[in-house]
C-alpha cells in the first residue's frame, strides 16, 4: 500500500502519483528514496531540511531518525514499480 502521509498526522491511504512531477508536488520538490530497516521506502523533499520544514513525527517513527515534510510511504516491495 502507498501512503501519503501528511506533516499534521494526516494519512492518505492508496495514494497515487504517476509521473515524477506527480512525486514531487507531494513532497513539495526534488524526491529522494530513504530505504528503512522497517521494510518500508519513504519517498522524502531531498532539500527539506535545507528548507526547515517541519518533522513528520508518523514518517520519524517509521524511519527511528528525523524525517520532515510530507512523506510517500510504500512497502520495500513496491517501491520499483511506483517509480517507473
């Protein structure tokens, strides 16, 4: 399943983005893909701290680091397909 989850805890379930101009209006720009032990990919705003956004405790606790800005969640497992 992806997730689009949101730096004020909302959670937006069976998200869809097609093209990578879809990805990055997102995570408001350039994507980053950030592998976690959790079996899950998150999809990140590559400048965001540069840019002082905002820690996304949901996406924190999935990565057990810092994450900030909005936040594509996917299973390891889908993660190719979604990008293609």
């Amino acid at each position: 399943m992806v997730q689009l989850i949101k730096i004020n805890g909302d959670v937006t379930d069976n998200f869809t983005a097609d093209t990578l101009k879809e990805k990055q209006d997102a995570v408001g720009g350039y994507i980053e893909v950030v592998a976690t032990r959790k079996g899950k990919v998150l999809i990140v705003n590559e400048e965001g701290a540069l840019m002082g956004l905002k820690k996304n405790n949901k996406a924190s606790e999935i990565a057990d680091f810092d994450i900030v800005g909005d936040v594509i969640c996917l299973d390891e497992k889908d993660y190719r397909k979604f990008l293609n």
